[in-house]
C-alpha cells in the first residue's frame, strides 16, 4: 500500500485505525506524532501511554520521536490503562495526551487516540486540525537545543491507586463482610491497578488473565471464550460481582452473583436509583447516548425529575455534553459509564468501585437490586449456530457492515456483541449466548412493528455471515 | 464575627485573554448574566455579611470606578448599611494593591478578592475556619480538573496547614510533589485567589516591597513559619479566562450554579428567568435566560435556553438565539441564527446571518448581511463583508 500522506485515509469512526506495521508504520507514527506536536505548540507537555503488545511499543517509541522533535516534552507512562493516561493528564496539569492500543477486530489493527488537557478523547474537528498540518508538511521542527524532553513517571500508578479509592465511601468497605470479586483483565494492563485497588480495599479479588501476555497470538480479549470462563469462576466461587475489562481499561462487562451479565440499561438504572449522589442531584442532567434504550428515558420520569440529555456516540461526545451540560452522570450503550465528580471520562475501574460501593451500602446481592427494573419492548430471537460462528459473528458483522458499505445502518461494539442502529427503525443487538450455542437478536424499535423488521434484517444479516 | 471583617477586592484585571470582548472595558466590567463581574465580588462579599468593601482599579480604572460609583450609589449603599470605596491609588502587584490601602482597613481580619472570577465559594465558612485555626493567612483552595500548571499549586497536611507552594509548576513538579506528598489527592489543588488574613499581615506587607501574594508574600510567610491555611472545598469557581469560559460562565450563572450568586433582574417565580426592571420582554422565549431592558423584537424571533440578552437592543423577525450571549445596544436583523456565541457591545449584525460555535463579536462591529461566521473571532470597530 502506498505511503499515508492523508489521515483521512486511516481514520475510522473518529479515530486513526489501521493495521500495525503494514499501513500504520512507525514512519507514518512519527509523522503524526511531529504533526500533534506542532498542533499543540512547542510550550505543550503530553502524556503517552498505550496498551501492551510489541505493536504499540513500536509505534509509540516512533511516535514520541516525532512528538519530541516538534518540542513538544513528553510524559512517558508506559503501559498503562487509557483511564490512567486521562487521570495522569488531569493530575499532572498536562495540555494532551495520546495512547496506543489494539482494536478488537482480530486483523491486528492499532489505533491512536488523542486527548486534550481535561482528558476528553479529541473531536474530529481537532483530529482534522492535526491532519492539516501532516497532509500540508507543516510541521514545526525544534531546533536542536529546544527538543522536547520525555520524563519516564514510573510511580503514576500508585498515585492512580491511592487516589481513586478516595472518591467513594471507604468505611463501607471495612464496615462490611468481606466482598468477593472476579477480575478478568483482558491481559490488558488494567492489570496493573485495578486488583491492586480492590485488594486495599479489603476486597478478596479472583483476578484472571491479569499479565502481559506475549503469545503471538491473533486472538483479541475479552472473546466468547473468556466471556464465558469469567461467568463459570464468578458462579463457581459465589462471587458477588464478576469484572471482564476491555483491553485499554476504559469499560467493562459485569456479572451479577448468579452469572448473569448485566446489560448496559440495567447498569444506567442501577446508579440512578442506588448512588446517592446522582440520585439526590436531579437538577444536572443525565447524558446519555441518542441509541440508549427508551426504557431510560421512562426510568428517569419513574423516579421523577430527571433531566435525560442523549448525544450521539462519538469519541469524547458524551464527555464534552457532560461538560457544557454541567451533567451529573453519563452512560454510554458501549458500556461506558462517566461520573463527573471523578473525571469526564469513563473508567471500567472507578464504574466496579462504585458498583461495590452501591453493594456494599445496601446490602443486597445484585442480581436482587435489579431485579425490579422495568424492561422494554423487545422482539427476540435466538437463531442456533456453531460455536465457532457464535465466536466470529461480531467481528463478521463489523466487517460486512464496513466492507460492503450497507447504507442507514451504523453499529456499536457493546463487548460481547454488536449494537445494530438502522435509520428510522432503531436498534438490534446481536450477542452470543451464554448458555447454549445461538446467537440471541434483541431489537427495540420505533414501535412494535419496527421491531420484527429490524429481528428480520438481523436475521438476515446472521445467515449471510454463518 | 462579620463585625470584625472587611474586604478588599483586586479590580486591576486587563483581560487581555477575553480580547476582543475587553478592547473598550476591563475584565471586571464584562457582564456575566448582565451583570459586571466586580458585582459578583462585590455580592459574594456583602452576602457574607460584611460591610466594609475597598475596591482598587487599575486599567480603565476610572471607567470601573464611575461604573461601580453609579451601580452602588450612596442611596442604596446605605440602604443595606453597606460601605464601597474606590480610591485613587496606582498599585504594581496584588500585594502592593493592599498596602496602598492598608490605611483604609480597620477591622481584625481582612478577605482579599478578585474581580474577575465567578464563584460561590462558601465565604462565611472560609473566614470562620481562618478565625478557627486562630491563621495568619488563610487561602482559599480547590482541586482542579485540567490545566494545573497555569496556577499555583498547593500541598496541605492532615491539619490543612499549607506545607509547601508550587507557583505554576511544571507537570514534572507536580508528578515529584505528588510522590513527595498528597498522592492521594485525585487532583491538584490549587489556589483559587481569595485570601483571609489577620490584620496583623499589613505590619510586613507595609515594612516590606513585596509586590504579589502568590509570588512573594505567601513563600515568605511558610518560610517564616507564619500559621498558614489552606480552606478546600468543593465549591463553584470558574476563571473566567477566555471567551469559551466566559460563555460557561453564563450559562452557569443562569442554572444557578453560582448561587446566592444570581444573574441581574427579577427572578419569575421558580423559572430560571430573569426580567431586568421586571420588564417582560415581547418575544417567545425558553427556560435559562435573561433579559436586560428597553429591548425590541420583531415578530416570530425565539430566545432559546442559556441566553443572555442585554439592553436597548433591536432583534428583528424570524431570528433565533441560542446559548449565546447578546451585550448591549446591539442591532440584529431578520432570519438571523445566533448559536453559542457572544455580540459585544453596539454591533449590527445583517439579515440572514448564521453565527454559530463559539463566534465571538468584538464590540461595535459590523456583520453584513448573509455572512455565516463559523467559529470566528472578529476584531473590535471591524466590518465584515
């Protein structure tokens, strides 16, 4: 493939995505990090991060060479979850920040997301702005006694780990029976802190898939495999919560007590009606996203005063709405949550602490706590497949969706499945079962009817890719 | 307790960061929510109760002064038993400010303010914790969400003694500071620009050349080992530093976000609505404005929420006003749409203009008809064809 002389080219869904190595050099890498240095001036101090996977290092060493040449200093976090670079950012005082990491796709593809001083994930506005000056070679060079300089801040983390466990209720923690949690870290580096912070919490932490993992191996996490392990160990050792965190850290899938993982509408539910802090504050809105289920919406007037604000799901969208909005708690349907009083941003290990908070107040199993909720109405369906097609069928569908262009549809990664959104119908969600070889099509219309159309064209899609 | 208390607010702010919205007035005469923001100093200070407040000016200082003088004229002043002073002084720094007043302050303890920040910092609660901790000096402080380094940086120990300062440190500082102390803290505090002090601190300041408190008076007081506090709360504090914050500014002002702190006018009932003169203005209009007044609008305009629109101002039909912020004496035509953007003072904006995200207006200029202004900054006095 010829050389990349226009972001544009690579730039997916609001972020630059291509396949490491092969379009996303670390040629191109250091170009786009001279590029993001000139965008924030010679005076900008940024923080890099990025996941783990020769990969990223790769590309972030290449990339700090360009950044460094524009003199632009450099805050070296090495591996680290994309929740700790957005809290280091913030910390630190930092004008940006920006993180390597993999895509769940299983084509190897690498992305790299840029952040401004609050931590918020870069707008495509910003994102253009920075490609002006790479497709334009206006790149700012520092001459040689002003190159930027890279400070190695080796003990972020344990800043990280000590700070975040003072934005809940500590004596919670100590005052009840000891909790049990099972923590499956993706071998992502969320390894590195979330355990860490459970454990001094008096939190007894089953954590699995908690290390770097250098196998050369194509196989991204969490998958069908790990999604289902995680759900046997949280059952098998009577866990009270069961914790499957994506690769960078940022999000996570829940299990209750009885194995069963809590959809996105239970979990917004959840802290509306159990944390004290949103649930008292009903004058700030609640931010969520335009493809977020009705039922929260409902919920919302059911407890009465709520402002509900919805926004279109983009990166840093839900952050900035919370922002201008002054908001007091956001919840995005790719399971990310945003407690404002922590930062505009969502972090899968700040969301289980104020899960464990909530559990630990109330004493009630979770699985007891949302059992009440309403559900919406739905048109289901569990079409029956092999294992392996239950395994692929995500990436399947992203992959029809992109390759063959399918107009009015856009699609949402919700971990462990799919979130079709078909204009002026609403929206599909296609996930794997849990309990037997199907793969499970909830729709939720614009009325009922809309709804068994959009069951039909999931269907349909299913049986084109199995 | 408040008997024993008087203010001095530092008005000397050039705003040069808010250009072009300060290239006629200083940056406590920019109006948040109609109103100027010396007076949000100058109501954050009486509602706690004090009676005494010193105002010193520097730039356009006697433009600020006749503006004060008028807005709080001796009849109303002494109607809420409040006394405002404005004397001719010319000071080089926050702390020369206060030894060029240090003769009109007569009272036990002092609270030093700004005039260019928007707060509803608990001000009672502050002094009271200075008189508590039997202080010195006491700062008011805050944790911060994104640029630290453009401030100065605090640590505290356990008692809120305040152990070391860090003046708009580097990011390195601040990562070697945390590790040194206050890991624990999620974020950075910082100092937020209020001050109690003891009467007692005038004796050095006035014995002293000492120019800026963050800078000098506040290192030397923890060298010296003066008992000094920092008061952290979660509070709202919003610098009002440039034109994107000056538009929150607004906005949260009209949420009441601020509050006591309210914008100018009459509240109508629970509504956030704000009538100037409690003159109803003739135009449809959402929840989250407010109205200055003698204003006209022509048929089918709408004023959408978390709008601010000023005085003696002409609108024309068929114009919508979004999130945005309309000074005074401004002229707008017909099928305008404003959307989360500022007109300075005395514009004129043609028929059919689109101005939207973050346009900013400087004052008395001129937008001709047709003109879409898409996140544009333009010049004070200038005409756009």
């Amino acid at each position: 493939m010829s050389e990349i002389t226009n972001l544009k080219d690579i730039i997916n869904r609001g972020r630059i995505q291509a396949i490491g190595n092969e379009i996303l050099t670390p040629e191109l890498a250091a170009k786009i990090g001279a590029a993001f240095g000139t965008y924030l001036g010679s005076k900008g101090i940024a923080v890099i991060a990025r996941e783990y996977s020769n990969n990223n290092r790769m590309l972030k060493r290449a990339f700090i060479g360009g950044l460094m040449s524009s003199g632009v200093d450099i805050l070296n976090l090495h591996s680290a979850p994309v929740s700790v670079l957005q809290f280091s950012i913030r910390r630190f005082g930092a004008s940006a920040g920006a993180y390597f990491s993999s895509v769940s796709t299983g084509k190897m593809q690498n992305q790299i997301r840029f952040y401004d001083s609050s931590g918020i994930e870069f707008d495509i506005k910003k994102l253009d702005s920075v490609n002006e000056y790479l497709r334009q070679n206006k790149i700012n060079r520092a001459k040689p006694l002003d190159v930027g300089a890279i400070t190695d801040i080796p003990h972020t983390q344990d800043i990280y780990r000590k700070a975040i466990p003072q934005l809940v209720d500590q004596n919670l923690f100590k005052n009840k029976k000891q909790m049990h949690v099972v923590c499956d870290c993706s071998y992502g580096p969320g390894s590195i802190v979330l355990p860490g912070i459970l454990t001094s919490l008096k939190v007894d932490v089953i954590a699995i898939n908690a290390y770097e993992n250098d196998q050369k191996s194509a196989e991204m996490y969490p998958n069908l495999r790990s999604i289902k392990s995680a759900v046997n160990i949280v059952k098998a050792s009577q866990a009270d919560l069961g914790v499957i965190l994506d690769t960078d850290g940022s999000r996570a899938l829940y299990i209750d007590e009885t194995g069963k993982i809590l959809t996105f509408e239970e979990l917004m539910m959840f802290f509306m009606k159990y944390d004290p802090i949103i649930s008292s504050t009903k004058e700030q809105p609640i931010i969520t996203t335009k493809t977020a289920s009705k039922i929260i919406g409902e919920f919302a007037q059911e407890l009465g005063g709520f402002t509900l604000l919805k926004t279109r799901n983009f990166p840093g969208e839900i952050s900035r709405e919370l922002r201008e909005q002054r908001g007091i708690f956001g919840g995005a349907d790719t399971m990310k949550f945003y407690f404002p009083n922590y930062g505009p941003f969502s972090d899968g290990v700040y969301t289980t602490l104020k899960i464990l908070e909530i559990l630990a107040r109330e004493k009630i199993p979770l699985s007891a706590l949302i059992r009440s909720f309403p559900r919406t109405i739905h048109s289901y369906k569990s079409i029956s497949t092999s294992y392996e097609n239950m395994s692929t069928c995500k990436e399947s569908l992203r992959e029809l969706i992109q390759t063959q262009g399918k107009a009015n549809i856009d699609y949402q990664d919700i971990i462990i499945g799919m979130k079709l959104i078909f204009k002026d119908l609403g929206w599909v969600s296609i996930c794997p079962s849990m309990h037997a070889n199907a793969v499970e099509l909830e729709a939720e219309g614009l009325n009922a009817e809309k709804s068994e159309i959009l069951i039909a064209k999931a269907e349909e899609f299913i049986q084109s890719i199995i | 307790m408040t008997k024993s208390w008087s203010a001095v607010i530092l008005a000397g702010g050039l705003g040069s960061r808010l250009n072009p919205l300060t290239a006629k007035i200083c940056k406590p005469m920019v109006p948040v929510g109609n109103k100027p923001m010396v007076d949000y100093a100058i109501d954050h200070l009486r509602y706690a109760g004090i009676k005494k407040i010193i105002i010193v000016v520097k730039h356009l200082g006697d433009k600020l002064r006749n503006l004060i003088q008028t807005t709080w004229d001796s009849k109303r002043l002494a109607e809420i038993g409040l006394e405002v002073l404005v004397p001719h002084v010319d000071s080089k720094g926050t702390a020369d400010a206060v030894r060029k007043v240090s003769h009109l302050i007569d009272t036990d303890n002092f609270v030093v303010s700004m005039a260019d920040i928007v707060t509803n910092l608990p001000i009672r609660e502050f002094m009271e914790f200075h008189e508590k901790k039997n202080a010195q000096a006491t700062v008011s402080m805050k944790r911060i969400e994104e640029m630290a380094t453009k401030y100065g940086n605090t640590l505290l120990d356990s008692e809120s003694r305040i152990i070391r300062f860090l003046e708009k440190p580097s990011s390195e500082e601040i990562y070697l500071s945390a590790l040194t102390g206050g890991a624990s803290d999620p974020l950075p505090i910082i100092n937020t620009g209020i001050y109690c002090f003891k009467h007692d601190i005038l004796k050095l300041i006035n014995s002293s050349d000492f120019m800026d408190f963050g800078k000098e008076v506040f290192p030397y007081l923890l060298e010296h080992r003066y008992s000094l506090y920092g008061f952290v709360r979660n509070y709202y504090w919003l610098d009002v530093g440039n034109p994107t914050t000056y538009l929150w500014s607004n906005w949260d002002v009209l949420r009441l976000y601020g509050y006591p702190i309210t914008p100018y006018g009459t509240r109508q009932g629970n509504e956030h609505i704000w009538y100037l003169n409690n003159e109803k203005p003739t135009v449809s209009h959402d929840n989250f404005v407010c109205f200055g007044s003698d204003n006209h609008f022509g048929d089918n305009s709408y004023i959408h929420e978390l709008s601010v629109i000023g005085s003696h101002c002409q609108i024309g039909s068929n114009t919508h006003i979004s999130r945005s912020v309309i000074w005074d004496n401004c002229k707008i035509g017909n099928n305008v749409q404003i959307e989360q953007s500022v007109i300075a003072d005395g514009c004129t904006i043609g028929d059919n203009c689109v101005i939207r995200s973050n346009s900013i207006i400087g004052p008395n200029a001129t937008i001709s008809s047709g003109i879409t202004l898409d996140a544009q900054t333009i010049k004070e006095d200038s005409t756009i064809h």
